[in-house]
C-alpha cells in the first residue's frame, strides 16, 4: 500500500514546526526548492522542454549541476499542470 500524499496545509505545518537547522538551510536543494516552486507555478502547463530548460537554469544559477533524467520527470508534471515543488 502506498503513502498517501500530503496535503498542502500538512506541509506547510510540518515547515513550520520543523526547528531551523543551519545545516539544512545550506543544502542546495533547500536554496533552490522556492525557485523551482515559483517556475513550475508559471510554467504550469508549458511544453515539457521549455520547463526542463527554465528548471535547469534555476539549479545551474544555485550552483548545482542539473540531472537531466529528473528533470525531464519534474517538467512532465509541471507540463500536465501539476507543482510537484509545492
């Protein structure tokens, strides 16, 4: 049996009550993680390689070395109107 997914409000919650750890914070996914958010929310429904183009800039200019099978997973989802960052 599968995990349920979370909701939103669920998330949201557990980033609030989640003490702040420095060491966390200095993750590059964590630093990029409101970027991707905020391209896949204006990207929703937008070929799948102009999003997979737009993510992967937005981890290049966080320092990061893009995977390009995940992100052309990630722009699929975001193609199909879904945020799989939010």
């Amino acid at each position: 049996m599968g995990r349920r997914p979370r909701s939103g409000l669920q998330e949201e919650l557990l980033r609030l009550l989640r003490p702040p750890d420095p060491r966390r914070e200095q993750l590059l996914s964590e630093r990029v993680a409101p970027t991707l958010a905020a391209v896949a929310d204006r990207m929703a429904g937008r070929p799948a390689d102009e999003v997979a183009a737009a993510l992967g800039a937005a981890v290049r200019e966080a320092g990061g070395t893009p995977d390009r099978a995940a992100l052309r997973e990630l722009a699929a989802q975001v193609e199909a109107g879904e945020n799989p960052f939010a």
